[in-house]
C-alpha cells in the first residue's frame, strides 16, 4: 500500500501540467492502491450528449435534467469504454449492478450497461456523471507526479462532481484547498 492513499480524492492538474489530455482537469480517484491508481476526469465535456449516449445503447432517456448533461472525457485509457460515476450505496446494500466499485467515502464507479438500464427504467442512481475512458497510473507513478508538483490532492467533495457546472469545477475542486487558481504559478520552486 502506498504510503498516501489517494482514494476519493480530487487530483488538480497545476498549470505546467504539459500532458495535454490533463492540463486544466481535475480527476476523481476512484481507486488508489499498490497496484496503481484509477480515476475519471470530471470537467471535460466531449460532443455526445446523455440522451446521445442512450440512443447509442438502445435504450430510452426520459429525465430532461439528465439528457442534455454532456458525456465527459474520463481519461485517455479504454477511451471506447463508459464510466458511470454516481451515489453509492449504504456499505451493507449490494448496488445490483454486476461491475462496481464502491469507493470509500460513499460513491462507485459501474462500468456495466445495467446502471444505464435502470436509469432508462427510471430507477437506478439519482444523481450520475458519465465519461468515456478514464485515467490510470502504474505503481508509483502518481505519487511521482505530486511530488513533481503535477497535481494538487484534496478529499473530494460529491457536490463539486455532480451540483456544479462543469466549467467551475476546476475554480470549485482549487477552493477546497482555499487556492485562488490566479494565484498558481506554473513553476515548481517559485514564488
């Protein structure tokens, strides 16, 4: 186990973040252990809508607050594959999903088609962020990143992920460190 557990928390590109499928995101760890870390990126929007999405399944979208939100770009790792963030269940309830992750701290992760299912049905999670790949390290390699002052880590904050607009959330996710994001510089070692 890595010496810091990055498990539901948010990553915070810094502004030298040269990577260009992460400068300017912010990712939520969904799993930090040592075999490598796994997270989504929560603020880059791609051109396919929720209702798109479903369309593309086959199955129906009937929730409005649902089906203009964008499908986001979770990473540039299984980049074909969906990633459905949402509110988890209670750490005694089984989520009746066949493929998820339950994260410390109350949300999971489903990669299988029946949490969309039951979204069509109207059941399923109330509140759900959807991407397209996500973001993986090796072993070390994101505590290499920090320490080469690549990401800000803060706990992550659930309302930062799903009740706040996509193009705030990397001012939000800054603001929970109390880091006004004019102030960073894209140095490392400079004030």
């Amino acid at each position: 186990m890595p010496g810091n557990d990055f498990t539901n928390q948010f990553l915070i590109a810094m502004p030298g973040m040269v990577d260009e499928n992460f400068a300017g995101s912010v990712v939520y760890l969904c799993e930090h252990n040592d075999k490598g870390a796994l997270g989504l990126v929560i603020n880059k929007p791609i051109d396919i809508t929720l209702k798109n999405l479903f369309e593309k399944v086959e199955l129906p979208l009937d929730r409005d607050e649902l089906a203009r939100q964008p499908v986001l770009f979770g990473g540039p790792v299984q980049t074909e594959r969906g990633f459905v963030l949402h509110e988890g269940h209670a750490p005694d309830e089984e989520s009746g999903y066949s493929s998820t992750l339950n994260i410390p701290g109350g949300l999971a992760m489903t990669t299988s088609k029946d949490v969309l299912e039951a979204v069509a049905d109207g059941a399923g999670p109330k509140k759900l962020l959807i991407t397209l790949g996500c973001s993986g390290w090796e072993p070390g390699q994101l505590e290499d990143e920090i320490v080469r002052n690549g990401w800000l880590t803060v706990p992550a904050d659930p309302a930062v992920i799903f009740d706040t607009p996509i193009e705030q959330r990397y001012d939000r996710a800054l603001g929970l460190l109390g880091v006004d994001p004019r102030m960073l510089s894209g140095e490392a070692g400079h004030a």
